[in-house]
C-alpha cells in the first residue's frame, strides 16, 4: 500500500534496534493507537532488526485491508522529508525526522566493538563522517542540530509511547520493547510470496512428526549444554529441529543428541557473540533480505513441530522474545496457515492435537 503523505493524521511507527518479536509489540501499539485516533500507520523497520522494509516479509490480510485504517509496510526518505514539513509530536522530532534513523546507524557503527569506551570513541569519530541520506541536508548547521539531538536524546531517551490523543498531523512512535502482543500483531498479516515459498520449502523438509528447541546464546546466555543433555532422554529416537543463534550450540546439539536425529533448516553463522538483529547495518541488502527470511523460516517451523523446548535465561537475564513468539505461534495452525497462505496445509499437517511445549531451566 502506498503512503499517503498528503494525509493529516498520520502515526509513523519506527521500532528502536530491536529483533522481530519487539518490533511486532511496537507495530501492534502503533495500530491500536491508530485505530483509536483514526490515523494512516506507516511503519518503518529499516533501523530495527529487520534492517529492511517490512513489506518485503509481511503484507496487510485482505480482512485488515478492509478495516478502518490504512496501513504501510515501506517508508522511503523522500516520504519522511515530506513528514517532516508537518507538526509532528514528539516536538523533538519537528522537522527532523530523520535523525531517528541516523542515530540509530551510528552507533551501530561501532557496536562491535568489545568495550563501552572503544563504543563511545567510535561513535564521537564517526559523528560527522557517517553520510546523510541525499533527501536529507548535509550542512554544518544541520550537523550540529544533529548531535545536539543525540546529546539531548540521551537524556530524555528513545521512549515515545503513544497514549493519549494528539493534535498534531503526524505522531513518531520510536521505541522497543517486548510482550505478547506480537501474536497480535501476527493477525493483521500475511507472508509476502518469496517468504511463503521458502517457509513452505522448509516445512517440506521437516516432515510431518519431529520436535524442536530454540536456544539464544549471544546478548541472552544460556547453559546450553546442561540444558541439552536433560533433554536428551526425552528426545531418543526423534527427528528434532535445532535453531540457534550461536554456531556452537547446533554443534553441541549434534554431539550431545546422538540418540536423536538432529536437523537444521537454515544456516547458523558465527556473530561473534552478537544478536543478528544488531549486525544487519553493515550487510548488503540482498544479506539481509536471505537472513530475515532465515528468521521467520525458523519461526515458523520451530512452530510446526510437535514438542516445541526453550531454554530459560540465566538469572538477571531476560528471556528470549523469539522464543516467546515461536511458543505463542505453537498449537495454533490457523494462524500459521493465514501466514503462509494456505487454507489447509496438506504437505505439512501439524499436531495441533497433541502439541505440548515447555522451557527448561538452563542452570548457571
């Protein structure tokens, strides 16, 4: 759908740096508060862990198509340059939208590094280096604007919730954040053909009976070879899907499983530690797109199978949100179905009957 940005009322939701399950929360708040207000939503994820315009994965349902709003997965720079001629609540953000977008790219620009100081070096350096968008103004006041925004937002921080009704044309929603609510959000959507196509390829090749486990292990540590090893005797002589963030855990899985068939759908790759949500700024786009459609192929397989196992965080430790939503989706094939685009999934018949799940404590 395309944005309209002649339209007064408009809610412009930009997930804050965060993964698929957060950035679900954000657009599910966004919507809500669009209803309500009677708002066009735009949603931008191209500084979230998408890293990428979100219609490129999901695209309206043709039940949200007709409701009262209207919805966009794809907003480009020409079309924030145009918000930013409006009033715009937060007042911080009047006239420079933008600068939600550059921020966030510039401190990824040095999030690899090991330490908060060599962080903080990085980002100071590269204030005045890192380029504009060509819509943008590049002028030396407009740089200053730029790191006085930067100096103030520290401060006052990225949470712009919307709650309450607002006069101004065009409301910026700039936050993350995680919940249940992405299973919400789910609804209002369905896979784009290139993401139907892989799920579906994928779903072929784990069959019809096989369980999974999820474990994150970069940003959220986890004792993943205790974990492993208690689910071992539960899992003898099944086929078990394995998704994981880090290289070594599907290793650990296939040693210490030896009396399952373990498998994989997609290809892990070593992040050095770090969340993939947090590494899309520096890959191409074609990466990016291949590691997204990645993400939701686990999602939904992970979700497909029959026993669905997570680890639980180490104590003052969130747990996974990618987790949460893959066990939110499981035992729920309607709506995977809505996903994927298929009114009955006769290549891939789930256990909706007899799926459990559970998560694991993973020890210290």
């Amino acid at each position: 759908m395309t944005v309209e940005t002649d339209q007064l009322r408009i809610l412009l939701c930009i997930p804050y740096w965060c993964g698929l399950n957060d950035v679900l929360v954000q657009i599910w708040k966004s919507y809500k508060y669009a209803m309500h207000a009677n708002r066009q939503l735009l949603i931008d994820t191209r500084v979230s862990g998408f890293w990428d315009d979100f219609d490129n994965y999901f695209v309206p349902t043709d039940a949200t198509l007709a409701g009262p709003i209207r919805i966009a997965g794809r907003v480009s720079d020409h079309e924030i340059k145009q918000l930013n001629q409006r009033s715009t609540y937060p007042a911080a953000r009047q006239g420079q939208i933008e600068f939600c977008h550059r921020e966030i790219q510039l401190r990824c620009a040095g999030d690899h590094l090991p330490s908060r100081r060599q962080r903080a070096v990085a980002f100071a350096t590269n204030l005045f280096q890192l380029p504009p968008s060509q819509e943008f103004t590049n002028t030396f006041t407009r740089r200053i604007q730029f790191i006085a925004d930067v100096a103030l937002h520290r401060l006052r921080s990225h949470d712009y919730g919307c709650t309450l009704p607002r006069n101004e044309e065009v409301v910026v929603h700039h936050r993350a954040g995680g919940g249940q609510e992405s299973f919400d959000a789910l609804k209002l959507f369905t896979f784009t053909e290139p993401v139907r196509s892989a799920v579906r390829q994928a779903l072929s090749k784990c069959g019809d009976d096989y369980d999974a486990i999820h474990i994150r292990n970069t940003d959220i540590r986890t004792d993943y070879r205790a974990f492993l090893s208690q689910a071992a005797p539960r899992l003898s002589g099944r086929r078990v899907l394995v998704c994981s963030d880090d290289l070594a855990v599907i290793r650990a899985a296939k040693e210490i499983l030896e009396a399952s068939q373990v498998f994989t759908v997609t290809t892990t790759e070593d992040s050095g530690g770090q969340p993939l949500h947090k590494l899309g700024v520096s890959r191409d786009g074609k990466e990016r797109r291949r590691l997204n459609i990645n993400m939701l192929i686990d999602l939904i397989c992970l979700a497909s199978s029959r026993e669905l196992l997570t680890t639980a965080s180490r104590p003052q430790c969130c747990n996974s949100g990618f987790s949460g939503l893959a066990k939110l989706l499981h035992g729920h094939p309607n709506l995977i179905n809505q996903l994927i685009g298929a009114d009955s999934r006769l290549e891939h018949q789930p256990y909706s009957q007899q799926r459990s799940h559970s998560a694991l404590s993973s020890g210290n």
